[in-house]
C-alpha cells in the first residue's frame, strides 16, 4: 500500500548528520506507520508528490512564522512595560530578522524527512537549507554580541560629568564586538566549506603548503596586522578611548569610532579625521581625558601698566562665581609677564571638561575686556610719547 514510500530511502553511507538536526537514515529507515499518521498517509497517497512536498515545506515555514509572532509578540509586551531602555526591546529590533529566517529553516530542516522526493533531489536539498540554517544561526549570534552591547551601553551611560569608567568600557566592549563578529564570520564560511568532501580534501592537500603560505601573508598582509595588534594594545591598555578629547595633527576633536584598522575623530567643526590605528602607538598626541575630564583653561590681557588690578580681580570673582560653566576649583588671576609696552595677565579657571571650559574662557574674556574698555579706558595697551619741559624747548618768538 505504502510502496511509493520506499524509493526515498537513503544509503546509510549518504548522510552526514548535522548539529541541527536527527539523523535522516533512521528517520527514512523506520517503519511507514510510524513515521506518519495512517489517516495522513492515507491523504499522501492521494495527491502527487510535489504537491505533497510544497505542503510539508509550506506547514513548516507557516509553523516557524507563527512561533516567531508569538515569542515576539510576548517580548513586545514585556517591552511596553518599560519606560527608556528596555532588554525584551533590545531583543526585537536585534534578533527580529535572524529569527524570522531561523525557525522557519528549523522546522523545515526537521520536516524534510517526511517528503516523497528522490534521493538525486533529496542531497542538494538537505545541504542547501543546511547552509542556510548554518547562516542564519550565525545571524543570531552576530545580533545577539548586538543586544550584550546595547546592555553594556545602557548600564555605562556617557552623559555624565565624570564619565571616564564608562569611556574605559565603552571602548573595550565596541573592539570586542567587531573581534566578535569577524570571528563568528569566519568559523561560519569554515563550517559551511568544511561541509563539502571536495573542500576537504583540498584543505589537507594545502596543509603541507602552509608554512610557506604563512610567511608569504605575513609579508603581505604586515600592515593590517600592524594594525590589528595595535588595535589589541588600545583596546587594553587604552591610550584612548571612545568620546576623548585629542589634539592630534595640530587639530581637535573627540573619538567618535575606533576600529579593527582605523580611529575616527570628530573635530570640532563637524569635520571627520580619520586616522590609521597604529598612529596612536607610534607617534605622540595630546589626549586631554586620559586620567579625568577636568581641565584648567587660561586667558590672556595685555594691559598698560596703570591697570588697578584689584578692581579686576574682584570683577573676575563675581564673574566667575555666577557662571554654572565654573567647577568651583581653581580660579586666579596673576601679572605673568612684563614687557616694553604692556603687562601680561593671565586668567586661571577651571571646568568638569574641555568643552565647558572653552565656553568659561570665553565667557570670561569677553566681561573682562567689556569692564576694562568702560572703566578703565585708559588703561588698555597703547604706544605713547612723552615729552617734558616742553616750555624749555619752545622757540622765542621775535620782536614787531
């Protein structure tokens, strides 16, 4: 009655089972009424076989799609419930799309033993939604280093005052994940090459070559290797991390990106420099947020020597003690220097960072030379002549 069953048995040395799935010998080797129904074989026997099969990949993928809804519908659910960063949220936009291929090529993996098709269509089936599902498993792996990330990024926030702890992190968890996911692709183009018998071969013959091979990349490929350990040594011992403030090639800017290759700053006018990684081993820079993110800033004047300095220092305190830009930690006025036609003074202050006491000196410059030109006018820097006696140098006037 079930004879038409019997031509889709496979050879026992045909099959290779996979990580994925049961072996497909034993599932083609039992018993006919076991494996399915009577009233479903009963149904089988009625239509063709292709129809047969198109129903069985259909119910699978149509079973996978469900069960993805479902989980995702429950995760959205959890989801709502939370109000700024959410761990069920993080999962649905990161592992949404690799789970919708995923389950539905799982089912249809455990499916494919049911189907009356023929052992010469049956092979290249079976590998082509192996290496489908050997990606899409990949996929999922690669999102979820993703959603490790974002929790990461949600427990280390940037947006405080002192964020150096979080710097550290932030720089170390976005080199791992990149490491991550190239490894990940990696060992997956090996698994699904390893699962051809020709590919295998090939490998061990290259194998007696790979010494050879090995120093001929080396050679080659030095910079990027370069690259890749100097990217290592930065992501460990952390000259800089991610959102520093570097003065590098005369320019400054903040860490926007740091690669397996390269680093991005961010200058000031929006500008990107990019920057390869091992530059940062190599040559000096100036890093303004290694140890901490305060910073002191200076400005200069250049005043005639009959300024009255104590009016400016207590105009500079008042100033300063109204500003919110000011740390409360340092804040100094001092005659640094004394030349021909003027004095130098410096303005001493301090901010929680760099970008705070830009603002500060700023602020500062702009009241002080606005007090000095409206109440010392004649104070600021000028170039005069002074002549004395004058009276002794004046000619006689003459007689009629």
């Amino acid at each position: 009655m079930y004879q038409h069953l019997t031509h889709c048995q496979l050879p026992k040395q045909f099959y290779i089972p996979t990580i994925f799935r049961v072996d497909l010998y034993n599932i083609y080797t039992m018993n006919t009424e076991n494996r399915l129904p009577h009233v479903l074989l009963e149904f089988s026997e009625r239509i063709p076989s292709i129809i047969w099969d198109l129903i069985i990949a259909l119910i699978a993928i149509l079973v996978g799609l469900i069960i993805k809804f479902i989980v995702t519908h429950l995760f959205k659910l959890y989801a709502k419930k939370e109000t700024s960063y959410s761990f069920f949220r993080s999962i649905i936009v990161n592992l949404g799309t690799a789970i919708t291929y995923f389950i539905p090529l799982f089912l249809l993996n455990l499916f494919l033993p049911f189907m009356r098709m023929d052992t010469a269509f049956i092979a290249p089936l079976d590998k082509t939604v192996e290496i489908l599902l050997t990606i899409s498993f990949a996929g999922i792996l690669v999102r979820s280093v993703r959603i490790l990330e974002d929790y990461i990024y949600h427990a280390y926030d940037l947006n405080k005052a002192d964020n150096l702890l979080e710097r550290k992190i932030r720089t170390q968890i976005q080199f791992m994940r990149k490491l991550l996911v190239v490894i990940i692709v990696f060992v997956t183009i090996a698994i699904i090459l390893l699962s051809f018998e020709s590919m295998r071969k090939i490998g061990t013959g290259l194998l007696t070559g790979v010494g050879i091979g090995g120093i001929i990349v080396g050679f080659a490929a030095q910079n990027s290797l370069g690259n890749l350990l100097a990217g290592f040594q930065i992501a460990f011992t952390q000259p800089i991390r991610i959102d520093d403030v570097l003065v590098v090639e005369g320019e400054w800017g903040r860490v926007e990106e740091i690669t397996l290759t390269y680093v991005v700053l961010r200058i000031w006018d929006q500008r990107r420099l990019i920057l390869p990684i091992n530059y940062f081993i190599q040559k000096p820079f100036q890093n303004w947020t290694r140890s901490s993110a305060d910073i002191l800033g200076t400005v200069f004047l250049y005043m005639d020597y009959s300024i009255p300095l104590d009016e400016i220092r207590k105009e500079f305190d008042r100033l300063i003690a109204k500003s919110p830009l000011w740390d409360k930690k340092v804040s100094i006025i001092q005659v640094t220097d004394s030349k021909e036609k003027a004095i130098e003074i410096r303005v001493l202050m301090s901010a929680s960072n760099s970008s705070n006491a830009f603002d500060l000196r700023c602020y500062i410059r702009e009241n002080l030379i606005t007090y000095i030109q409206q109440n010392y006018p004649g104070s600021l820097p000028k170039s005069r002549n002074e002549i004395k006696d004058l009276e002794k140098y004046a000619v006689p006037k003459t007689a009629g």
